[in-house]
C-alpha cells in the first residue's frame, strides 16, 4: 500500500446513545498517535449518527457528529466514501432498532468497505444480516444474550475478531489491541512499537486473549480443583453436571468437594451452581426477549415454576419482574 492510498484510508465511527467511551476513545487515539509518529495524515475519519445531531455516551458525555445517516449515505458514492465504518455501541444495545442502519451497513458492506463494532456493536452488525456464519466478539456480559438471539453468528469471547471485511471486539481496551493489528497490517510492528510507547502500554494482546481475569484471580480461589469443578460448571449450565459426575472427573469424593466449597466458597458446590445458573439467566432475561420458560431451560431448570421460585429467592423478584423492569427501561 503507497502513501497516497493511505492518505485516503478512512474511518465513520457511527455513534449509538449509551455507546462506550472507553471503547470509541481506544479506538481513535491509535490513529491519531499514528498519524503524529509517521508525520502525515495516514488516517482520517468523522463522527455519525442517525439525524447528525450529538449522541451521548453511557457516561453522559455528549459527542458531536460530523454527519448523518443521510450524510453517510451519499457520500458513499463520492471521494468522501469511507474505508471503514465502526458500529460504536454500548449498555442497552437490545434498545436500538432502525431498519435504515441496518440497510445502510448492508449497502457499506456490500460495496466493499470494512464494517466493525466496539464494545457491542457486534449485536447491531448481526441484527442488520451481516455476522451470518461469521466469527465475532462481543463484551462478555453480552454474550449469553447474543449467542440466544443470533444463532447463526460464531460469536468468541476474545477480545476481537477479523473475519474478512468485518471487524469487530469485545469492548474496553480491547479496541485498542484491534486498532493496533490495523496499524501493523499496515505499517508494521516499529511503528505499533511506537504507538504503544506514547499510549504507555507494553503489548500488543492477542486476539484470543481472555477478556475476563482469570478464575484464580476473578473468585480469590487458589485450589485448583475447586478451580476445576467451576470451570466444569461454567461450561454446563443448560444441562447441569450432577455432584457424582464432578466427583468422578477430578477424582475426588462427594464429601471431599462439598469440605472444600465451604472452605473456599463458603457455600455448598450445589449452591454455588445454581447461583452461576441464576446469573446466566438473569443476563438472558435483561438482554434478549427469548420467554421465560426458554430461559429456563436455557439455564438447566427442569420447569418454569422451579426457576421462579430460585430466581425469587436470590434476587428478591420474580423473572417476569425483572422481564417488566427491563421493558420499562428500554420504552425510557
């Protein structure tokens, strides 16, 4: 790639209310940083929103934009035309809904520019028809009601993922270590080496690198069978393991794992299952529409009476109150 083609490599980051800022703001310092070490414009790019008029953050800053979604559209077939488009979203993402983004992203795609989301920009990517059959990433609180909703999408919890022409990551800094890859496909590493000097950060994080701490350090736990046992239930929670199978793969006793649950968890391991299954559900109730007796079953209950009465008793509210809260929020 010559200078001159760099010069027109473009970027809309197309803002949605609630979007997160520490997600937008990684990923356009990168850029501009890379833009001050190289001596020359190599990247550009403006702000979108739907009517062109400012669009607030999740932490209530308020951003201007460039241009509209009509904007956007006719500039797509002029020297104004992007290289990439961002999808730049956040908390309550389920909330936005408009057929003529979901168009327009489809039309930015299909005439060959890179599309991409921030934070949980991957859900309105995948409602506009484009994650079909496509690797993505998505924040971790999000995945479960991701994963419910578009089930044609391989959706990771990675930090981010390129899948041809589509671009997308978990949020947070992620979009910085996504940024980076672009700037080295580009540049390579000796300039990313210098980025990452000025961002005052010491590497590049693989794509496939986790987006949560590890168990160890996330629960405080330093066994490393309770370890185990967790991880075993963290990856059954439609259909729950019962204690003698867990017993059977690591090789304890069933009284063995319930002394250590207590030492470690202060709590039973039946009681530190169903909690893990109450908080999948709980994220499922909040982020998707899929009914209740789905989510259920979705979370390893043998009926929808048992789930309410779990539910009740964690959280203090049933799940069609919780259902009730989240449709409240979302007409706010």
């Amino acid at each position: 790639m010559n200078q001159t083609d760099l010069n027109k490599r473009s970027f809309v980051f197309f803002l949605v209310p609630n979007f997160s800022m520490i997600a937008f703001a990684t990923a356009i310092e990168p850029l501009r940083i890379a833009n001050r070490m190289l001596g020359y414009e190599a990247y550009r790019w403006r702000l979108a929103s739907v009517d062109g008029k400012p669009v607030t953050a999740s932490n209530g800053v308020e951003c201007a934009a460039n241009s509209s979604l009509e904007d956007e559209r006719r500039f797509l077939t002029g020297e104004d035309r992007p290289s990439m488009v961002f999808v730049c979203s956040g908390v309550h993402v389920e909330k936005f809904q408009n057929k003529s983004v979901y168009a327009w992203l489809r039309e930015e795609f299909n005439r060959g520019v890179a599309v991409g989301g921030l934070c949980t920009g991957a859900h309105i990517l995948a409602a506009a028809g484009l994650l079909s059959g496509k690797r993505c990433a998505i924040h971790w609180e999000n995945l479960p009601g991701f994963a419910e909703a578009f089930p044609k999408a391989d959706v990771y919890a990675d930090l981010f993922e390129v899948d041809g022409n589509i671009y997308t990551c978990a949020g947070g800094t992620a979009a910085l270590d996504m940024m980076l890859k672009l700037i080295g496909d580009d540049f390579g590493d000796n300039i990313v080496n210098r980025v990452c000097e000025q961002a005052l950060t010491d590497r590049v994080r693989s794509p496939h690198d986790r987006q949560r701490l590890p168990l160890r350090a996330r629960l405080g736990v330093q066994n490393s069978k309770v370890l185990t046992i967790i991880e075993l239930m963290e990856a059954r929670l439609s259909e729950p393991l019962s204690l003698i199978e867990i017993a059977d793969h690591v090789g304890l006793s069933r009284r063995q794992i319930e002394r250590l649950f207590r030492q470690e968890m202060g709590r039973s391991p039946a009681r530190y299952y169903l909690e893990i299954r109450l908080d999948r559900a709980r994220h499922l109730l909040i982020q998707s529409s899929m009914p209740i007796v789905e989510v259920a079953v979705a979370c390893g209950f043998v009926s929808a009476s048992h789930f309410s009465k779990c539910y009740r008793e964690l959280y203090g509210r049933s799940p069609q109150q919780e259902r009730a809260d989240r449709k409240q929020l979302m007409a706010a």
